[in-house]
C-alpha cells in the first residue's frame, strides 16, 4: 500500500475519542486469531488485556483455552455477549467476520495493527459498529494509561 493511503487509512479509523470509549466501555473482548504461543502479538496481549482486568474470549477454531480463557471455534459460538472484537487475522479474512459482527449486534471492531480493510470497516461502520483500525490494543491502553 502506498505510504500516503496508509496514513489516510490511520486517520480515518483511530479517533482518540473513540479508542478511549472502548478502552473505559468494554469488559468482554473476543480475541480472534488467539494463539497459545507466547511469542505471537495475539498472546501477548491477550495476557496483557486479562492482566488488566479485561475478561477475553478466544477465537480460534484449534484451541480449547489460551491463558485460563475459553477458546470458540467462531463468534457465534460464543455463550455470552461480547463488547469488542480484536482482530488478529489477515485483512482478507474481514468480510465473514464484519457479517457476524454484525450479525451478533457487537457494538465495538477493533483491528490490530497491520490488519487494515477500509471495506470491511466501512461496511461494519455503516451498520453501526464503531470502528478502530490498524492500532494495538495494548499500546493504546498503555498510552492512555487506563
């Protein structure tokens, strides 16, 4: 992606005013792409997020439970409500996961770092979820020191 897009993409989906809402609203957060090795950024802050009195729910279709929290095969699995999905999947995999946001009446998309789809965040804003894109969850919540 040329440089300019990129900053374009940032501005457009990383309102200061929003992450801060979701940071101070959300208590359950859906972490899709969970993985249970120590070194991938969906681990770290997952621990990060539950040692920061976040309770997080996996996504992962291979693990039954990543750090003390239950892991689902997809969202719609999942038992309980769900105020944020964090996504740590690559950006063509958004379409499917924007529809069961949707779907499900999730309030809040956040999308990790690298995972930039202006379409999907689009079409997840015009259904009325509030959109963060290509920011880390932890690096805000450390920034805003919550």
């Amino acid at each position: 992606m040329p440089r300019g897009h990129a900053s374009k993409v940032n501005s457009n989906w990383s309102s200061p005013r929003l992450i801060k809402e979701i940071l101070e609203e959300a208590r359950t957060i859906a972490i899709i792409g969970i993985s249970d090795d120590p070194s991938r950024p969906s681990n770290e802050i997952a621990r990060y997020l539950i040692e920061n009195g976040y309770h997080v729910v996996g996504v992962n279709p291979s693990l039954e439970e990543v750090l003390g929290a239950l892991c689902y095969p997809s969202l719609k699995a999942i038992p309980e409500p769900v105020d944020v999905v964090d996504v740590f999947r690559k950006p063509d995999a958004l379409e499917s996961i924007v529809e069961d946001v949707i779907r499900l009446e999730i309030p809040y998309l956040w999308l990790q770092e690298g995972v930039v789809n202006p379409d999907a965040a689009l079409r997840a804003k015009s259904a009325g979820i509030k959109v963060i894109m290509d920011h880390c969850m932890k690096k805000e919540h450390t920034r805003l020191r919550m």
